[in-house]
C-alpha cells in the first residue's frame, strides 16, 4: 500500500512532514494525492473562481483527504484579504477569528482626545494573546487575523515566525497550533480597519469550507464502504447482497447526499451576500456536522474490525470527519444561529428563496 502523499512535480512531500509550499507555489499547479483510493488530481482553482467552483475543489480535496490547507487557503484567507485589499501571500494560508487579543497602538498620538492610546499616528498596532488551533499555522505563509480593538474590528496578517508556537494537532493529526503574541508589532501595512460584517463573512466562510470538507469526506467513506461490501464475502455470497447491509448503504448514501446539497445551496447566497447567507450556512454546517456522527458509525460498522486499523484508508475519512464536525462550530452551535436566523426573517422566504 502506498502512502499517502502530496505530488506536485517537485519531490514528493510526506504527508507527516506536512511542508505544502509547493503545493501552492504554482497557481495552475496540480497536487496529486497518492493512496489506494484516490490516485488523482485536485486542481487549485483560479483566484476569481466563483464560490461554488471553490466549494467543489475543496469537497474534492476532503475527499482524497489532501494534508494541506486547501479549503482555509481557498475560501477563507485569500477572498478575505481581497475584500479588504490587503495583497494575498503566494503559497498556503491560514486563519483565526480571536476576539480576546489585547489590541493598541504601538505609536500613541500625542493630542488625542479621551482615553491614552485610544488613537495612533498610524494604524501599527501592539498585539497580545494567544491564537488557538490555528489550521495549518506551522506551514501557512502567513495567518490572517480576525480581531477586535479598541478602534473597532481590525483584520492583519502575521507570520508564523513572527509568534511563539506551540504545536498541536486535531484527530486526524492534522496541524492545529497555537501562536502566542507578547507585543508583537504589526505594521500598518499589513493592517485593515474593518467592519462588523467582515468578521461575520469570516465565520460564514470558514464554517462552510469545513461542510464542503465534511461533504468530500462522506462521500470517500461511501466510496471505501461500497467496495467494501462489494468485495467481503459472508455466508457464500457478497456482505453488499444482504439487505439489512444494502438499508445501511442506502443511510449512509442519504446522509452524504444530504451534506451535498446543503453545502451547494448556499454557495450562491454566500457570493452575493444575499440577506439568506446566514440561514442557508448555517443550515449546512448544522447538516454536516449531524451527519458525520452518522456516515462514520455506518462506514466503521460495515467495514468491521478492517476499517479501524491504519492499513486501511477509511482511517483518513473518519478521523477527518469526528475532528472536522466540531472545528468551526459543531451542530448544536449552528443550530442556535439558524434559530436566531429564522427568528430575524420569514422562514417560507428562506426556505424557497432562489439560490
């Protein structure tokens, strides 16, 4: 069996080394994800693609489970830093949302008026705190920075080395790391006055990035479990011929299904900002995060004791789908703001509202 890897034409990059440079060095670039599933290729998607192109490449990537940050790079980072008109970095990419940094200005205007340091000569600012579980951070080029300060919200850039990092890793041994900040400068240059709305788009984003990945994940499990069924014989026939393992098969097909679509219906919405974006994300976040629970009791239960050792690859769905359906907000917390979402509109017009 080989091992699952990241081809980009350079020298292969093991997936624990988790160095995705190349990965990203090439916008038309071609990663190829080697294992016994998915010897194929996930192009990167233009810069201008449209948010549904966006959501297929990165439900792709969740499928061939690729050990990069794809759908943080792609969906979340880079249209947030052209939203404010920051440049965008070359390479991977990352992001954290924290709205406990102590924030001021690292030059104080001399005549303000109010409070000292309630405003600056300029917008280079003085950053305490700590970033927790940031996606990837080890190997980003640069983390962009969702925060709140006494001016209001404010969106920067950092790079990792710029920190203190402590590694970490999500179930999946995926990279979740910690950046602590003690004063660290932050140019002006790297730095956006922003609004409100900004930092919402960025929990929108990220939540939705992490349902397309929970989609390509299902289906992969689909895929494994199908094969599966199909292959393993019981009792002189295949399991896959057995009907209580065909209803299985048919749950697990619907709960994917179910990701699929959600994910889909609200990439138009999140395009055009339409007043429904809210609703239909967290329809979707709250879908795929129920149903993970449920495609990777059905996949692990029709593969048997197979399906729980690291020689087979449903381990790279699985692990990815139990890590994923929390990250960004479980189901019981997007449940809440669809709640609250259909509290502020009608619910029949964000029910059939044209996608």
């Amino acid at each position: 069996m080989s091992t699952h890897t990241i081809d980009t034409g350079a020298p292969v990059i093991p997936a624990d080394t988790y160095d995705t440079t190349t990965f990203y060095a090439d916008p038309d670039a071609i990663a190829v994800v080697t294992n016994t599933t998915a010897p194929d290729a996930v192009a990167l998607p233009a810069p201008d693609a449209s948010t549904a192109e966006l959501l297929a490449a990165a439900r792709e990537a969740g499928r061939r489970a690729v050990p990069a940050p794809f759908a943080e790079t792609a969906l979340v980072a880079r249209p947030l830093l052209r939203r404010v008109g920051l440049p965008v970095p070359d390479g991977p990419l990352s992001y954290a949302v924290a709205p406990d940094l102590t924030i001021r200005y690292a030059r104080p205007s001399a005549s303000a008026v109010g409070s000292a340091g309630c405003s600056g000569d300029d917008d280079t600012l003085l950053v305490t705190g700590t970033l927790r579980r940031v996606p990837w951070a080890r190997t980003a080029r640069a983390v962009v920075v969702l925060a709140t300060a006494p001016f209001g919200p404010v969106l920067f850039t950092l790079t990792p080395d710029q920190a203190v990092l402590t590694p970490g890793g999500n179930l999946a041994e995926e990279p979740r790391d910690n950046l602590y900040l003690d004063a660290l400068e932050i140019p002006a240059a790297q730095v956006r006055r922003t609004l409100p709305q900004v930092l919402e788009e960025a929990g929108l984003r990220a939540a939705l990035a992490r349902s397309a990945l929970i989609a390509g994940a299902g289906e992969s499990c689909v895929e494994l479990t199908v094969a599966h069924t199909v292959a393993r014989t019981q009792f002189g026939r295949p399991l896959s011929r057995f009907q209580a393992v065909k209803q299985e098969q048919a749950r697990l097909i619907e709960e994917v299904a179910l990701v699929r679509a959600a994910v889909q219906a609200a990439a138009t919405p999140l395009d055009t900002g339409a007043p429904v974006t809210r609703f239909a994300v967290a329809a979707a976040k709250t879908q795929a995060s129920a149903s993970a629970a449920e495609i990777t009791r059905i996949a692990h239960q029709l593969h048997g004791a197979i399906g729980i050792t690291r020689l087979h690859p449903l381990h790279l769905a699985t692990t990815r789908l139990w890590s994923w359906r929390d990250e960004d907000g479980d189901e019981t917390y997007w449940a809440r703001h669809l709640a609250r979402s259909v509290e502020a509109t009608a619910l029949w017009s964000a029910l059939t509202a044209e996608p």
